[in-house]
DNA sequence: CTCCATCTTTGCCAAATGCGCAAAGCCGTT
DNA sequence: AACGGCTTTGCGCATTTGGCAAAGATGGAG
C-alpha cells in the first residue's frame, strides 16, 4: 500500500474524533496538538479528501471522515487483536516488558521476580518504573502497572497477586518508653511516622476516620515519602507507624515490630490488594510469565502476612 | 496499541514471507536487506516472540510466524480496501498523484491535461516522472504509469486511454531528393533515423522482421532518445523515421511529413494502445480525474489519428 | 462588551529514527 | 576450495518527527 503509516494514522484518527479535539487526542497519547495535527494532516495528504471540519471549538467529521471512522475500529481491534493472539505464543520469550510499581515495592518483591525470569529468559528485557504516581498503562506505553489497595473502576483489567492489610506498628522500645495505646483515641498521644506525599490509597485518616469521631491523630514527628525509611524509623523508635503489611510483615514476624491491632482494625473490614493491571484483554505470553513469577515470590498466603 | 507500526511492519513481514528472503522483500520494496531485517527485528520485538527462523539460504517461519502469515493477508487487504474506499470520496481532491510516462507524450499530452485538472483542484499536487524506463507503479509508490504498445502480463491493472500505431514517415523534400521506397526490403537504400536507447516496444526490428527474411534495414544516420528531436530531424529530411503516430500524426495530417504504408504496415496488425495502468482494483478519486483530464485531451478519435 | 481559557495552526529547530553502506561471516552449489 | 548470494551489524548521515512558542480563533463567563 502506498502509505505504510496509514494504520498508524487512523489510529490517531479515532482518538481524535473520539476525544473531539487534537488536544484531547494529544493528552491522550502524551504527545502535542501539533504533532496530532501533523499526522491527520499526513492521514488527508494520503488519501486525498479531508476528514474533519476544524474549528477552534469544535470538530467534525466530513462525510469520507464519517466513513473512515466506522470501518476504522473494526480493523484496529483486528489489529489489536492478532498482535496480542501472536504476543501470547510463549516459544521463546524476547522483547520488552515495561512495568511500573511503587519503590518500596519494586525493590523488596519484583526485582527478586524479574532476577528469576531474565535468568530464565536472556533474550527478554524489562524496564521498570519505580514511581510514587499512579501510572497510566495506556499513556505511558505500559505492558502493566502494580497498583495497590483498593481499585478505582477503570478500563484496566486487574489481576490479584496478593491479599494486603495496613498495620499500625511501633518498636517494642518505643512502646516500653511511652505506654501502648488500648484505642484509636490514646494515639493523640503518640508521635507519629506519616508519608510526605503519599498516594490516596494511604494515610493516617482512614485509622481516624474508621475509629469514629473527630480524627484523633497526634503530632506527625517523622514524614518521609519512601516506605522503607518509613520502616527502618519505626524499628529505630521514632514514632508509630501505619504501613501495608508487605512493607513491615516479616519485621513484625520476627518481632522487631509489635502490631498495634486497635479495635479490631476497621480499616482492614473492606478487602485489599495487590493488583496486576493491564490494559489488553489477552495477557502477552512475557505477562503470563512475570505475573507467575511474582506471585511465586509473594507466596501464597504472601510471606509478609501476619497471623 | 502499543505498536504502532505493527500494521507497517506486518506488511513487510509478508512480503519477506512471499519472497522467501530479506533480499528478495528488499528488491520488491526498493530497500536493502539491513532495512527489512530490522523492520522485522522491531516486529518480532514487539510481539516478543521469533517469527522467522534464519539461515543464509532458508527462511522458514516458526508457528508464531505461520499463524501471523494466515491472519496477515486479510487484514492488510481491509486496510488497503478502506484506503481505497475513502480515497475514491472526491467531494474535494487534494493530496498528490504520481505518474511517471515517457517524456514527450508527458510533454505532449499529460501536462495540458493535468494543467487543466490542477485549474479545477487547487489543492491537489502532481508528481510526474518523465522517464525512458518502464516505471513501476508499486516499487516506485506510483499512483499510475502511461504505458505505450503492446502490454506485457502484470499484476497492474489496466485502463485504456487511446489507440496507437507506428508509423514510418519522411518528409516530402527528402522523399523528392532520395526517392520513395515501395517494398521494406527498399528501405536498405535510405537513411533511417533510429532511437539511441529505446525501449523494448520501440524499433525497427519489428519493420524488418514482418517484412519477411532478414531485416533489411538501412544505416541509422540520426540516432537520439528522445522522440521530440527524432520528430524534428525527419522534418528536416535527415531520413526516414518509424514513430508512433501520436509523435508525429499532427505533422502527418499537415502535410509535413508523408507516411510510407508499405506493405499494409504489418506492425500494425496486432491492437496497441496508450495504457494508464495502475496498482489497485478502485481507482482514486484522483486517478479517476486525471483519468478523465488524459482522454478528453487526447479525443475520441485520439487527435493524432490519421485516417 | 471585555476578558479568559482553551483550542488550532505553523515556523523553527532539536532530537529521534530509519536507512544505505560496507564489511564480516554463513551456506549451498559447483 | 571457490563462488555467489544470503544475513547481520556498526557507523554515519539524511530524513522525519515532534516539542516549543507564538499567533489567532472562539465560546463562555462576568
């Protein structure tokens, strides 16, 4: 065909009709207005006859742009469609693997993970991110992102690694030195190791909330936006923490840690997890893989639960 | 997707396919081997899996490849259709159409036609590629080429613009002074004016051979590549030339230069034409205009035609 | 009516990509 | 063993792509 680009080009094409301007198309794919308005322009330099009607304010499609657009999803999801049926032969695994998770996280689980599978598979290759955002597998390109807690409804298709609860600990000397709180109230008393700029899905209001009333949280002493310096100022005595049980569960396994389990744990009543997303419906034959092999790591039940 | 050039690379895959090696797709697509092979290197690695297994002599496609071959070919073909399909809206042309043909039937013909056409569609640009070779329309991303005599058997589809037939002629003063000759075998005592590097279709072969017995063709005194100059060197009474009648019928029905029918101009007695021939099945909105532009600038009758 | 926010467009330039070239090595045939 | 034609890959260069910034358009809010 005279133009190669021309899948490429359509694609942009829906998105733009989709998102009903160049700049919604632009936010969408992470590029430019005027980088989408280049590849339309491309995409009506090669067939011909333009597509849309621009304003400044609104968008339509010319008739040849109406036509385009229905037989233009059909054909991307076939394209779509055998790129993940061939994606997903397991022969012999290669290419890239791009993957986003917390720090705390990628370090302590999907390292070990990933160690084992290029071990296995020297031809594959992983590119990890290792961010405090919640990344967007569609935007960035992703193949999956690690998300943890509890899951806005989105597009993305998830699948559980492991079950989580968020504990309230301290040092045995810390609470030797200044008394073990019976109730979420008696906290206002303590000091506290907070997250500096946490994600939503963690925070001290949820303890407060859940315990009923006025929130009773005591002065933050220690904030930090890393969970294991978070850990290693708990374990040091700083203060009472409030971290998920895969940052501090074997630390309290071994005793260097004392859960606080304040009125039942309120906060664990609604189930919570590890979640593997992925934008494509058919796993890659490279996902299957890393999902097996981090699930192999966390174990099952996950080697930092807590009786 | 993730890939957006999978679709690009997808079709190249095929070709490799079709014609067994990375040279032999190289050739067809006018690139070298190191160009196609990392086509299907980003293709295998998108995918994360092999597709082809390699040797200097065999190319053999794993399962993965053989899978993706089998759902390749209709896809490419919906994209190509749709290509098509919107390409033939001409609510408003723009866009460029190549063509490359013959100079001086460029010259001649097509440029006047495609004065007119671009008069009427402002928007659209012409590439036209005056050439001696035999273009092809897929290698070179032609939208059509003008072929002129008798047409070899091809994947091209072709549409016919005009009628042609080759004539030999002299000017009258040339005649007066060298006599006329009355039988080809004659011939062997005039000056002929021959092409320099004509194409396969051209030259005074075919006078010779449908005379019967050996070609008795006489000394080529003028020889040139270009059908303008061969014109304007008859009328100068250098000699006797043989041309398409759309080169010299205006001269011809003037009364400038006298066509030599002999022997009921056996070279002739097969159809011949003036061909616009194209890659694809549905004809652009473009190639439809200059389709149109062509024939009524050559007429019906063709204006070079001499009763 | 004015102002503002957000849009599209386009010239310019830097960054990224793709490809040709050339060389090395492989492989089947002669 | 030699040869022809293949694949592969480093390198350099040309081309393409896209971000930036500025200009102008447009609808809504005040």
């Amino acid at each position: 065909m005279k133009d190669p680009r021309f899948a490429e080009h359509l694609a942009v094409f829906v998105d733009v009709v989709r998102q009903g301007s160049f700049s919604g198309a632009g936010r969408r794919r992470g590029q430019t207005p005027s980088a989408i308005v280049r590849q339309i322009d491309a995409l009506e330099h090669s067939l011909g006859v333009p597509l849309l009607i621009r304003s400044t304010r609104a968008l339509t499609m010319t008739d040849a742009g109406e036509r385009l657009f229905e037989r233009a999803q059909p054909l991307l999801d076939q394209l779509t469609d055998t790129h993940a049926e061939i994606a997903a032969f397991d022969g012999a695994i290669a290419g890239t693997f791009r993957l986003a998770c917390f720090p705390t996280f990628g370090k302590r689980y999907v390292i070990p993970a990933i160690e084992r599978v290029m071990a296995e598979h020297p031809r594959l290759t992983i590119e990890l991110d290792l961010t405090e955002r919640l990344a967007d597998p569609v935007l960035e390109r992703l193949d999956a992102v690690i998300r943890i807690g509890r899951l806005a409804d989105s597009t993305l298709i998830a699948s559980k690694l492991a079950d989580q609860c968020r504990l309230l600990i301290a040092s045995p000397h810390y609470l030797a030195r200044s008394g073990r709180p019976g109730t979420a109230a008696e906290l206002a008393e303590h000091r506290l190791i907070d997250k500096l700029h946490g994600a939503d899905l963690l925070g001290w209001s949820d303890v407060g909330r859940t315990a009923g009333g006025a929130a009773a949280i005591g002065p933050a002493v220690f904030r930090c936006d890393d969970f294991e310096a978070m850990r290693l100022a708990a374990r040091a005595g700083i203060g009472i923490a409030f971290l998920p049980d895969w940052v501090i569960g074997t630390d309290v396994q071994a005793g260097e840690l004392i859960r606080l389990p304040l009125e039942d744990e309120p906060w664990n009543a609604e189930p919570s997890g590890v979640w593997l997303l992925r934008a494509l419906a058919q796993p890659s034959a490279r996902l299957r893989i890393v999902s097996t092999a981090l699930r192999e790591t966390i174990g099952t039940p996950p080697v930092w639960t807590c009786g």
